[in-house]
C-alpha cells in the first residue's frame, strides 16, 4: 500500500471520528482507482499461462507486476460447471478453482519464470486451502497450454520437491488448460482499483 493510500485512510478515519461525534451520518465506499496498463509492443506474439494458487485477486496481482506480463484476467476453470459465477464456485461444488489466465512476451519474460512466480507466493503442500481461505476453489494448479508447459511445469515440480524447502508433500497439479471463465468485472485488478499492491500468504514449508 502506498504512503498516499495510507494517509488517506487515516484521514478518513479522522474524518469519521469527527461526524460521529457530531451526530452526522455517513456512509462510505472504498475508493476506486483505475488499473494501469500492462506495456505491450505491436505485432509482438504472446503466450498464455494459467495458474491457481489461492484467491485470485492477490495472484494476478503478483503476475501484473513480473515485466514481460502484458494481460491478465482471474475466472474460473478446472470444473464442470459451464458459465459459472463467483456464488456458484464459493459453494465448493463446480469443480472450478479461482485462476489467473496470464498472457505474456515470452522474448521478455520466459514460462519457467513465471513458474517460479507462481511457487513464490503461496503454500503448495497445503490441499485445498491458502492461508484463511479453504475449499478446492483454492486448490494450486499449473493449467498447462502446450507439452512444453507441461514438462517445464513437471520438471519446475520436482526441483522443487528435491530442494527440501518444503517439509510436507507438494500437492499442486498439472493438468491441461480447460476452458476459462471470465470472472465478473468487479473481481479484475480487484487489488489495484482499491490502491492496494498485495495479497500475499505466507509459505509455512
């Protein structure tokens, strides 16, 4: 969060203080900024990523920030429920879980560093759950696009696995890359139109 964001909030909170103590009502809404655009060249051929780790609004977060990202959208994917909404998927019963569709220049930002990003900013030996949040809607999952996603996703998982970070079993999958549905428009850049920059859990290893 920003020193801006931070002193705004504070001012605020002073503010309403202050009415409340005079008896004046107020109701406040969160403030709503509009997200930056991702820099992206003309004629440039792009890729496609697609990652679960937890609540979606922190993960595309994290990949909006990784240089070489040029687009990124949260939705649903992996169920069997079709035109899911977000309602639909919190009932744990579609099969879906929240990703992070992210395109990407893969002449500025290689896949295998995206895998890293994606390893970096949650728990993977945690089934079904990230920090406060449970459910298979929260499940970590590589939806590869390509066999060269899949063995670089395999390979990435058992470096991983061999490196002894982790005390527990790492329970991610990777499965291939089903149909994505497009979450509702107030879930996009959630994090970034409120003025905020993380959502991040912890790894516990």
């Amino acid at each position: 969060m920003s020193i801006r964001t931070i002193l705004a909030t504070v001012a605020l909170a002073v503010a309403a203080v202050w009415l409340f103590r005079n008896g004046i009502p107020v109701q406040f809404r969160p403030a709503i900024y509009t997200p930056r655009v991702l820099a992206r060249e003309p004629g440039v051929k792009t890729e496609k990523a697609t990652f679960a780790a937890g609540c979606f609004w922190g993960v595309e977060e994290t990949f909006r920030e990784v240089p070489g990202v040029v687009a990124t959208q949260v939705g649903y994917c992996g169920g069997k429920t079709k035109n899911p909404t977000y309602e639909d998927v919190c009932t744990d019963t579609t099969g879906h879980a929240e990703a992070v569709e992210v395109e990407f220049d893969p002449a500025k930002v290689s896949y295998d560093k995206l895998l890293d990003v994606f390893w970096a900013n949650q728990d993977p030996t945690t089934p079904n759950s990230q920090g406060p949040d449970f459910g298979t809607q929260y499940r970590s999952v590589i939806f590869y696009h390509t066999p060269e996603q899949q063995a670089a996703a395999q390979a990435s998982k058992e470096k991983l696995e061999a490196s002894g970070r982790f005390r527990r079993p790492i329970v991610t999958q990777i499965v291939p890359a089903a149909t994505f549905y497009r979450a509702e428009e107030y879930h996009q850049q959630y994090l970034e139109k409120r003025g905020l920059r993380e959502c991040h859990i912890p790894t516990s290893g």
